[in-house]
C-alpha cells in the first residue's frame, strides 16, 4: 500500500513539475531575452522559484519532525537551472541575434541606439548591453565568437552547466 502512496506521490510531483515548467515559468519569464535582470530583480525572481519549488516537493518528514526542504536541494530535486540563470542564456542568445542582424532592422537600430538630450540625476539604469557584456566577462566568452553561429551556440551550451556558479558570483 505505501509503495503505491510513493508512486501516486511521484506521478503528482511530475505532474506539478511539468505544469510549472509549460504554465507557469514561460508564462511568467515572457520576453526574457530582453530584460535588465539587476541584483535585487534576480533576488525576486529566485525567491519566487524556491517558493513555488517548496510548494511542489512538500515538506519532508525527519524522525518525526517536517520540515522545509532546504534552498541547496531544491535544485538538485529539480534538475534544472534557475529562472534567472535560464533568462540570462536566453539573453546570450538574442546577443547572437542582435549581432548578425542587419543594420537597418530596428533591432539593432534599439541596440545602437543613443538618446538625444539631458539625463536624469542620479545613477543611469541598467542598459540590456551591459549586462550581457558582463556576463560575457564573467563566462570568459568572447563576443566576437558571435560571427560563427555553431561555435557561439556551442559556448553557451557549454557555459549552462557552470552558469549558477559563475553568475551567481
């Protein structure tokens, strides 16, 4: 009987594991490649990851005790990359796009583009560039390797397994 309450258990977490994936994380990371992930927008974004992974993977109960899981494991449960990791390779990819695209597209047009005038006081945003560029430094990629799009892709693959590691730094 608890073998089949373990399978039964199994088949739910993969159940909320593949709605959370199809539903949930695209829906919510919509447009990604563009976005300026600053430090406190990535702190929310993994915060709201780990609660709905807690949520999925149910308490665990220790000699009698419940129990959390603990953020480490989480990941490890999920087997995949974090929400802002995912988003930040997905950047290093329009980066490929955004590189090879012709002059005249307005992609990048916006890329290239410097607005005319003052600015504000205080401290500028965060532009999408910088951020990649940092990014970049950080995976010892260089951009130049965006002319040939099988080695580029091919670095990017490569940089996903160390990504949390390297980014989180």
């Amino acid at each position: 009987m608890a073998a089949v309450m373990s399978n039964e258990q199994a088949d739910i977490r993969a159940t909320k594991f593949t709605l959370y994936k199809t539903i949930i994380r695209p829906d919510f990371a919509h447009c990604r490649e563009t976005w300026t992930l600053s430090n406190k927008s990535i702190d929310l974004l993994d915060r709201f990851e780990r609660v709905i992974l807690k949520r999925i993977l149910e308490p665990v109960c220790e000699n009698g005790n419940w129990r959390k899981r603990k953020n480490g494991k989480l990941f490890g449960l999920y087997q995949e990359c974090s929400m802002s990791s995912s988003i930040r390779i997905q950047s290093l990819k329009w980066l490929d796009h955004v590189m090879r695209v012709s002059k005249e597209r307005v992609t990048h047009i916006q890329d290239s583009y410097v607005p005319d005038g003052v600015r504000q006081r205080g401290r500028p945003k965060g532009r999408w560039r910088d951020a990649v560029r940092r990014d970049l430094r950080k995976l010892r990629i260089p951009v130049t390797l965006t002319e040939d799009i099988e080695r580029w892709l091919a670095a990017v693959e490569e940089a996903k397994g160390s990504i949390m590691r390297l980014l989180s730094q």
